[in-house]
C-alpha cells in the first residue's frame, strides 16, 4: 500500500482513494448546510453521520466538554469538504505504534489514555502538572476546521475540538529568558510496539518559537469531529499547527518545557537537511526528495488520479501568521 523512499523517511501513499457517490452528496450537503450558517457543533454532527456509513474503526464517542462552539479565530474555518472520519481515523502517521498508515488504527487501541499529566516545567514562573480532566476544562473548547499537510503530500481537512495553547501557556507564566516551546510525547514501550523500531530517537519530540506557540491558531486539541480524539489520532490530547507539515503537531502530549534554545526535534535529528526546526508549509521549497508545489486530498474523488492541488503558502494561514516570519530566509530556515 505504501512504498519507502528512505530507510529513515516519511513514506509516500500509493494506494487510490475513490470516494463514493454517497459521500459526494453529503459533502454538497455539508457546502449547503454552509452557504444556510449552520453552526460548529451541528457540522460536526453531519460529518460523523456521514462516517457512520462506513465505520473503520469503533469511535470513542462524545465528551460533555468537546461540545464546541465554532471558533471566533481568525483562519480557524475553512469552507472545504471535510475529510470522512473513516480517513481521518484510519490513514494515519504515529510511528509509535507502527510506520505503515494502517497500523496506529490497530495497534493505538490498548493505548490507556486515563489517569494522564501533562507536566509544564521549564522557564516558567508557575511550573505545574495538570491532569487531563483539568486540562478539559481549563477553557472553553472551540470547533475549528483546519487543513493538515503532511509533508509527504497529502492533506485533509479537519474539524478539531480545543482550545488555543495559549490558554494553557498563560496559567504557567513564562519568564522573559523562555524563547522556544519543547513538546514531549508518550514513549511507553508497554504499549507502543513502535518503539521497538529506531525508525526516530523516542520520544517523539516536537518544537516550536514561543511566538509560534502563542499564536490563536496554535491549538490543542482534544477531539475531532465533536467526538474525543481516536487514540491513533492523538488522544488524549495533542498539538495542531495548521501552518506546518503535519510532523510538527505531536500526538499524545506528555509534557511542555520552555527552553532558551531551540529544541532538538525528532525528525530533525533524523534527517537534519530533509526536516528542519520551522517546518512551514511552503510549495516553494521542495524536500530534498520531492516537490512540495502540490498536494492530494485524502479521499477525494479519483485517489491518486484526481488532479492534485496547488499547495498554498503557510497552507493557506498566510494572512495570520506571515508576519511571524518577516525578513526571514524560508529557504534556510525551511
Ligand atoms: N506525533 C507522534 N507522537 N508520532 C508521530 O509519528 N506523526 C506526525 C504527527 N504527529 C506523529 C505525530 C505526522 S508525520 C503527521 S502528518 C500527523 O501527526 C498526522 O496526524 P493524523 O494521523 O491525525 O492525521
């Protein structure tokens, strides 16, 4: 189904996605339901029935706390199809629990996510530790619909549930030396076969500029189509940053540490000249394997002979979060 281009690289999907007459319908449906203003929740709630025509997976069901409203941030709609649950649930990149897409699906199912702490130390004022359940509420939880871009050149487009990491940074208070954000994901050999791989150095570890992570688009998220995160999806929380190739936004998030240097992130590690520290989605620099001008969304009708898109700078977030990037070389610090 997929083919290795490197022995330390992200794959290359090649298998088709023909996407049924059902699910055209329900997505003019979903562009109608749009154009009438229908709200968050209820988009949420037309893409999970439409999953449920096809379920892949057993879906973890709601959560009180994820009925979000849609989100006032700037950028955080998209009038785009969404992308069925049954592929945003099942064609998945978490090498802890296998390299093939298939595999986090399966494999993710015995991932116990209860008792969980998120640890937020570092250069902070108020260093703490915050169980799942306060972090559930720790602010009102939002609907926002973004477009991912893996940087191996596929996208989807997602309604996540969370709110801006931000609200989570203010409870800590950075100090003025605290420059860049490190986020520490779950390494349990217990219950991640995946780690018996040296695919990447474990745990997978993800950086960001306190700038970037202060950012309203920066989100944590909890849950996906109004429902809590499938554990291959990232449960029970992780990080999405819609600007940046899918790599920079961590799953199952253990811990938060602010630093005064950049963090050592773990596919720059791996493979420093291919995936450096920004990451940002640009169609102007390609990865050293490939082009990164075009992309193929998952699903759409006609798989891999559907006309691929044209990929959009900063994945379509410039107007929000260009001026991060002011007189900055994008080529050297791709
Ligand atoms: N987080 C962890 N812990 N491990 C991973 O392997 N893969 C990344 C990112 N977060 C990954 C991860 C990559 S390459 C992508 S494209 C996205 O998760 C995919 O998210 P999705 O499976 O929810 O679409």
């Amino acid at each position: 189904m997929i083919v290795r281009t490197a022995a330390s690289g992200f794959t290359h999907p090649t298998s088709s996605d023909i996407t049924s007459q059902a699910a055209y319908q329900s997505r003019r449906e979903w562009m109608q339901r749009l154009a009438l203003g229908a709200g968050g929740a209820s988009l949420a709630a037309w893409a999970g029935g439409d999953a449920l025509a096809q379920p892949a997976t057993a879906r973890p069901g709601k959560l009180a706390a994820l009925s979000g409203a849609r989100s006032s941030v700037a950028g955080a709609a998209t009038p785009e199809a969404l992308t069925r649950y049954e592929h945003a649930s099942a064609y998945n990149n978490f090498y802890e629990f296998g390299t093939d897409k298939a595999e986090p699906a399966v494999n993710a199912k015995s991932l116990p996510t209860r008792p969980w702490t998120v640890a937020v130390e570092g250069l902070v004022s108020k260093p703490r530790s915050f169980d799942i359940d306060a972090l559930l509420k720790l602010s009102a939880m939002e609907e926002r619909i973004y477009r991912l871009r893996c940087v191996e050149g596929w996208s989807m487009v997602i309604p996540w549930v969370g709110y801006s990491l931000a609200a989570l940074i203010k409870q800590v208070q950075p100090l003025g030396s605290a420059k860049y954000v490190e986020l520490v994901t779950l390494a349990d050999p217990k219950s991640m076969p995946g780690l018996r791989s040296n695919v990447l150095d474990w745990p997978y570890v993800e950086g960001l500029r306190l700038d970037e992570a202060l950012h309203p688009l920066t989100l944590l998220a909890f849950g996906m189509y109004g429902e809590v995160l499938p554990n291959q999806n990232g449960a029970p929380l992780r990080l999405v940053v819609p600007w940046k190739y899918g790599f920079k936004s961590g799953k199952s998030l253990v811990k938060i540490r602010f630093t005064d240097k950049e963090p050592r992130t773990a596919w720059n590690v791996a493979a420093p000249q291919e995936y450096g520290f920004y990451s940002n989605v640009n169609p102007g620099v390609a990865h050293p394997r490939w082009s990164q001008a075009t992309e193929r969304r998952i699903g759409e009708e006609g798989g891999l002979l559907a006309k691929r898109r044209k990929t959009l700078m900063f994945n379509g977030y410039e107007p929000q979060v260009g001026q991060l990037y002011a007189g900055m070389d994008l080529s050297k610090f791709f």
